[in-house]
C-alpha cells in the first residue's frame, strides 16, 4: 500500500452558527494518513424512551489529495470513488469538495484537506456520516464540512466553523431517522482526529430535550495491508453491516411503538444531490 506525506492537520441553513474564528490559529500536528480507525458507533435516544445501540466497525482518514494504492488484491476492500459523495458527478474527491465550499461561500479552504469515511468495500458503501477537516495553504483550519447520507438516497452537507475544542452548532437541516421530524440544532463535537478518534453529534430540541446522541470513538492503525486484511476479516463486508444494522434497529424501534415521521423534501444544495 503506498502511503502519501501526512497532510497538515486542521446562519444560514445547513451553516454553523457563529463559533470563534480559526483564522491565525496554528496549525495542529497532524495525524499520519492514510489511516485505519477501530470504531464503536454509539446512539443514545432519550424519548419517548431510553434505546442504545453500539456497533464496531472501521473507517479510514485520508489525504483527498493523496488516497492511498491499495494492492491489487486488496483493492476491492477499499475503494474511494467521488460518485459517493457530494453531488456524484466531480471527477474527484478534491474537485467535489472545492464545489460544495465554494456553494458555502469558502474561499480559502485551498489547503489540506482530510477526509474520515467508509471506503466503498466489495462493491457497497452507505456513510452516515463524512467528516472533512479543510485547511488553508499555510495548514491553518478553516472549516469542517460535515456531510450526510440518509437511507433513502439523499445527500447534504453542514459547513461547520468549530471552536478550538472542534466544537460547533448547526440547525437540522435534512431528514435522516424517519423517526425524527426535522427540527432543532445539532451540537456537534468534531476535533481532528489524532491517536484517538471522538466525535459527537447530539440533536437538541427548543424544549430543552435531547432526544439523540451519536458518538464515534476510535483508535488510529496504520493504514498497512496486514491492518487492513485484518480488519476486514474483524468486520466483514463492513458497509453492508451497516447499512443491514440502520435497518434492523429501525424495524425494532418501530416494533417498540414509535411513530414514523412523513419524510420532508430537504432544500436542494449545489454540489449535493
């Protein structure tokens, strides 16, 4: 596998609100990338009652302007194709990224950029959820695009301006859990991953209830063949588990008694789809 150089580390609709500016801030010490994290995704829903859930699995921090080579018997294990994210027509995922900054009105978000996701595996990929840490040509942060898929085929993206802790606000913007209307603000925790990997999106109502909380926790692996090989064998076809789990705890909860939602037509975003 090869391994390109470590990369710098890092109101309206869809836009966080106003957090303290990262301009002329240092840049951090990066993490080496290409990189492997062994997860555990956790949710936590409050009301109308108490439901957890946890599931393990993998996800790779990478360079959009360096994805690594895998092996040729390695390749269908990670695969990661622009027609996954964003709008799905960029011929890159650099060319995709730039679209949808440029659609928030950033412009100096030239630099750096790391990408957490899940890599298409076998043939399938579903992420939830895709974190980008973009930074100016000096390595400085600028901003954080969080980007979300739900299982109906929608895509949007939150341009997010997190503190010096990776803490940021945004309104609900796009309809992910048909158990949930779309309403309220996420309050999001995303620092650049390092050795450890910890984020937290929780939604907020204007009553004061939390009715979901989503952590994502895990510990950097060098993005080595053997890791990989390894992790897949842990966590087989880990995509489809993911998207097969969303399903099922969706049917459980819904067995449980909870109301399914009418689904709201989202605003479209240039460079989403």
């Amino acid at each position: 596998m090869t391994v390109p150089p470590a990369a710098p580390g890092p109101t309206a609709e869809g836009t966080a609100a106003p957090a303290p500016a990262t301009a002329g801030r240092s840049p951090a010490a990066p993490p080496p990338v290409p990189a492997l994290y062994e997860t555990e995704i956790a949710h936590t829903r409050t009301t109308p009652f108490s439901y957890a859930l946890r599931h393990r699995t993998y996800m790779w921090l990478v360079d959009v302007d360096e994805l690594p080579v895998l092996p040729r018997a390695l390749r269908p294990l990670a695969r990661f194709d622009p027609r996954d994210h964003f709008d799905g027509h960029a011929p890159t995922l650099r060319a995709g990224l730039d679209a949808c900054l440029a659609a928030h009105g950033v412009r100096d978000a030239d630099g750096p950029a790391l990408m957490l996701t899940h890599a298409r595996v076998l043939g399938h990929v579903f992420n939830p959820l895709t974190v980008y840490w973009c930074h100016d040509r000096a390595g400085r942060p600028v901003c954080v695009v969080a980007e979300v898929h739900n299982t109906y085929g929608g895509r949007h993206t939150y341009l997010l301006r997190p503190d010096g802790r990776g803490r940021a606000e945004a309104a609900k913007a796009f309809y992910v859990s048909p158990f949930l209307d779309v309403e309220g603000a996420y309050r999001m925790r995303l620092p650049l991953p390092g050795d450890r990997l910890d984020l937290t999106v929780q939604l907020r109502h204007s009553d004061g209830t939390r009715p979901l909380t989503a952590t994502v926790r895990g510990t950097h692996r060098p993005a080595r063949p053997g890791t990989l090989l390894a992790a897949a064998l842990r966590h087989p076809w880990s995509t489809a588990a993911v998207s097969l789990g969303i399903r099922r705890h969706g049917v459980r909860l819904w067995l449980k008694g909870l109301r399914v939602r009418p689904r709201t037509p989202s605003t479209p975003q240039e460079g989403t789809s």
